[in-house]
C-alpha cells in the first residue's frame, strides 16, 4: 500500500492505495510539503499557526485504469482542451485532466472530505507522480469553495511577516525573490506561485510546490503584512496604490474561478476585505538598489 499526506496552505491531501505501487515517486519540489507515511494532519504543527479548525483534509484513493461503469457527471461548469469539470446531483465534482500522460480523473465530494483519483491504463514502469496536472487544478477548486485564490506572484517571510510581490511576466517577480533571499532571515514561500487565504480574520501567504526550482519554494505560511505591485518602466521606489487599482491587479494575475459561481463571489468578497486589511504598494526596483529597506520602510 502507498499512502502519503500533503499539506499545502493547510489544505491537507491524503493519498492512498488499496494495491502495491512500485512506480510511484514524489517530485523534488514537493518534498518539502509531504509528511511521512503513517502520520496524519494532528501529528503536525499547521503551517500559518491559525486555528486548527480552519485546517481540511481530504482523503483520495489511487486506482488504476478509469471507472468500468457509466458515471454520470452531472452538469459541465468548465470545458477546455486542457480539462474539464463537472457538478453531479450527487454533490460530486469531476475534474478530467486531458493533458496529463497518462490522463488523471478524479471525482471528490462538494466538501472536500473524500474522493477518488482515476489514472490511465497507459502506465509505463518509469516512476511516476499520481497527481500530476491535476493536483493545481485540484487546489484550485478546492481553494475557490473556500473563496480562496492561487496567485502568479513571489512571496517572501521576514520576521514571520508575509511580503507578497505580483507583476505581469518579466515584472521582475522572480529576481526579486533571489534577491531578498539573500537575507538569512528570510523565507521564499514562491517565486512565481503562491496561495492567498483568509483565515482568522487575516490575510495569509502560503508557499506552494508548483516550481521549477525545488530550492525556492517552502510549506510555511505568514500573516500578510503588505502586497506590492511590480512596475520596471518606472523610477526605482515604492509608493501607494489606491484599493480599486489594487484590487484589478490581483484579478489580473489571480486564478480566479469564473466557472464556480458561488466560490467567485467568496472571492470577490474576500477582496474587498483585503483592501481594507492589508495596504497596496506600485513597487519599481532596480538591481543594486536595498530592497529590503525600501519594503520594509513603505
């Protein structure tokens, strides 16, 4: 039996077999968002130290191969060339993952407790990952029942204060990153992804494993302290963003769930609270110049 758990932004999946698995790996940037075989979510200490109520758990079980019999998936909500979910009556979702080799399909209740993940037959003995394209789809409509969001943006932990940097692709969220990592006292949750949750009453920034690099990137969350605007065509320097300018960037470089009725406008809602919470910065930077000294005095 292959059997793990994965908390990302105390979202915590468990992954079981009912057969032996000898092909099955785990990739090098989730390694720091497993936990042992054996353990469960009371075992550890959650990542944003928020109530341990606000944590979930799901459970899934790995088969091979899709359901034999006819399923009826109920109404489609969302139909792309990469995927596709579906709504049952039975208070199921379905996601499809077509661009997955092999493709994935998994089916889990409306509140997230339990379900089912469907791998193709066409498994070669080259280790593998269950999951694949489907764990951020996954998330993603998890996350947005809860009017949560996964963001394109950099985030970084400095005396356990979230500091979240969002800019359209070249914005410079990257570099940024490597740069205030330099900071030992700092802590890169994500150079291009991150998750934005509302949890007892604050704002918190989570790490997630969908990078490249295994070395930027971490588990842990942070209350979130300030989120900056990412800008190079202007001036070196930091000034502050009025909340309706705020508020259109991150729709802009958020997943937003468009196809979830119910969960965008918990997403919307959450905005307007995070206008009021936490102040918005336009940020321009230039190599050379002491970020941290400008984040930290804005």
């Amino acid at each position: 039996m292959f059997k793990f758990n994965l908390n990302i932004a105390d979202l915590w999946l468990q992954l079981e077999t009912k057969s032996e698995q000898r092909n099955i790996s785990i990739p090098e940037s989730h390694k720091k968002f497993y936990q042992p075989v054996g353990n469960s979510q009371a075992d550890f200490t959650l990542t944003s130290k928020a109530s341990k109520n606000l944590s979930q758990e799901l459970k899934l079980i790995f088969q091979n191969g899709f359901p034999e019999h006819q399923v009826d998936f109920g109404m489609p909500l969302l139909q792309t060339t990469s995927w596709d979910l579906w709504e049952g009556k039975d208070k199921y979702y379905t996601l499809f993952i077509k661009e997955d080799i092999p493709p994935r399909l998994a089916r889990v209740d409306h509140k997230f407790t339990q379900g089912d993940l469907f791998v193709g037959h066409s498994i070669s003995r080259k280790a593998f990952y269950p999951l694949g394209q489907l764990e951020i789809r996954l998330f993603s409509l998890w996350l947005a029942t809860l009017g949560d969001i996964i963001l394109h943006a950099s985030g970084v932990v400095k005396d356990g204060k979230g500091y979240c940097f969002l800019g359209e692709s070249g914005a410079g969220k990257s570099t940024l990153a490597r740069v205030l990592a330099k900071d030992p006292q700092a802590t890169i949750l994500g150079e291009d992804t991150i998750i934005l949750r509302y949890l007892d009453r604050g704002f918190w920034i989570f790490g997630t494993p969908w990078h490249l690099d295994s070395d930027f990137c971490s588990p842990v969350g942070a209350r979130l302290e300030k989120m900056f605007f990412l800008d190079r065509s202007k001036p070196n320097g930091i000034n502050l963003a009025p909340n309706t300018v705020g508020i259109s960037k991150v729709l802009q470089t958020a997943v937003i769930p468009y196809y979830h009725p119910d969960g965008l406008s918990k997403v919307l809602d959450n905005l307007v609270l995070l206008s009021g919470l936490v102040p918005f910065f336009n940020f321009s930077y230039r190599l050379g110049a002491d970020a941290w000294k400008l984040i930290l005095t804005a």
